[in-house]
C-alpha cells in the first residue's frame, strides 16, 4: 500500500523544469519577430528606439542593434545623412562646438581675404575640414605648388594659427584618370607628393608647430564626387586639411620645444 501511495504522489507532481527552456525559446523568438518587423521599416527613430530597448533586454554590446538605420546602405549612399552623421557621430558636444566656432572665424577670414572660390570649409565626423581645388595651387601632373600661388597657401596657413593646439592632417586627392610621366608612375605618389609640398609651403608660416602637422595621399580612392563627368573629375582633384578635435585618437600636443 505504501508504494501505491508514493506511485501516486509522483503522478501528482510532473516535472515542469522543460518550462523554462521553453519560455526561454519563445522570447527569442519574440524577438526575433519585433527585429524583423523594425527592419521592414524605413522609419529610422523607430529602429533605433527598437535597438536601444532590446540592448537594454538583453544587456548586449555592439552588433546590429547599433545602426542608426534600418537600411544602412541606403542611409551611407544618402549625402544629406552622410553629412548629417557625420557631425553627430564621432565630435562630442564640446568639440562640435569649438569646431562649430573655428568654422565661423575661417568663414569671416575667407571671405575677407576673397578666398571663397579657393577654399571651402565643412564640419564633419572627423574634425574641421578645409577642401581646395587642385587648381588653387598646381599645373596639371605637378606637384609643386605654382609660384604664382604660393601666396594663397601662405594666407590660408593663417586659418591654421589656433590658440590651442590640434592635429592636422594634409591629404591630396585626385581623379581616376591614370597618371604616368618621367617623375609620377601613378596617382597616389602625384596626390602624396602634393600634400607633402603643400604642407611644406604652409609650414613656412612660423607660427605653426610642424610636429602636428603630416600628410597622406589617396589617389583617386576617396573620391568626393563621379568620375564620370569632368565636373565630377575636378571636384575630387584636390587638397585637404583636416583640423581634428581635442582629444581625438591622433591628436596628442607635443611636448614643449626646449
């Protein structure tokens, strides 16, 4: 009679551990259903608030909760958002203001100096930027800066005195129409070249500290318009300079000169 009893009592009490796997497969899948349905939409604020509230559910890190978009590519190929991420993303709010400031004053300068159709300024992600034309400042396949506008480098050297001290980066930029004479076997060493002696010339400018200066050549691979057209062609032969934020990942001030 004792082991019917205990036979009972174990038919009364089911094991109900498979509960918990089974709950935990339906909110996943629960989750799975809500992400698949944020990326069906175009509407960005709604994605976003999506991904904020699931890391939070899941206390997860970095992965494809952190788009700020539904359709990445879409937002990436879309200039008006590539400008617009670019100032959000990358410049903490002290350093899109002080940037945002600098800007302002090189606006009043380049104006005042009838620089405005050899440099034009833009705020990005990265830092300040200064954009000129390639025709500003060289023949067609040299590299050396024109005699005859060396002055115009001088006087855009004078944007680059700052009461405090940043990094900048001088990089030279061309089209994609290959390049090949006695001195050039390619784009990329006419483009390095170029922001090499750019920079010389803007360096002659002593109040200027060279150790935060260098510079790089991309060739035609960041190109800022198509190649397509000769329109497109001359915007992407250029120079650069980007002023970066304090505190940025290159930006460290040289120790005082002795």
């Amino acid at each position: 009679m004792a082991k019917g009893r205990k036979k009972q009592h174990e038919h009364e009490h089911v094991d109900e551990s498979w509960l918990i796997p089974y709950a935990d497969l339906l909110t996943l899948l629960l989750a799975l259903f809500i992400v698949l349905f944020a990326m069906s939409s175009v509407d960005a604020k709604k994605f976003q608030t999506m991904s904020q509230a699931f890391n939070e559910v899941f206390q997860g890190g970095a992965g494809v909760m952190d788009y700020p978009s539904t359709t990445p590519s879409e937002t990436m190929n879309d200039p008006k958002n590539q400008s617009q991420e670019g100032k959000l993303s990358g410049l903490g709010a002290k350093d899109q203001k002080e940037l945002s400031e600098m800007q302002k004053k090189m606006a009043e300068y380049i104006e005042k100096n009838s620089l405005q159709n050899k440099v034009e300024t833009t705020l990005s992600g990265e830092g300040l930027l200064l954009r000129i034309r390639d025709n500003v400042l060289f023949n067609s396949g040299v590299a050396e800066v024109r005699e005859e506008n060396r002055q115009a480098a001088r006087e855009i050297s004078r944007l680059l005195e700052m009461d405090i001290p940043r990094n900048i980066i001088i990089s030279g930029h061309s089209d994609n129409i290959p390049i090949k004479n006695e001195q050039f076997q390619s784009n990329w060493e006419l483009s390095a070249m170029r922001a090499v002696n750019f920079m010389k010339v803007i360096l002659e400018n002593k109040k200027l500290d060279p150790r935060l200066f260098s510079a790089k050549g991309y060739g035609e691979y960041q190109p800022i318009a198509s190649n397509e057209t000769a329109e497109g062609r001359a915007k992407n032969r250029r120079v650069e300079i980007l002023i970066l934020p304090q505190g940025g990942k290159e930006n460290n001030t040289p120790p005082a000169k002795n």
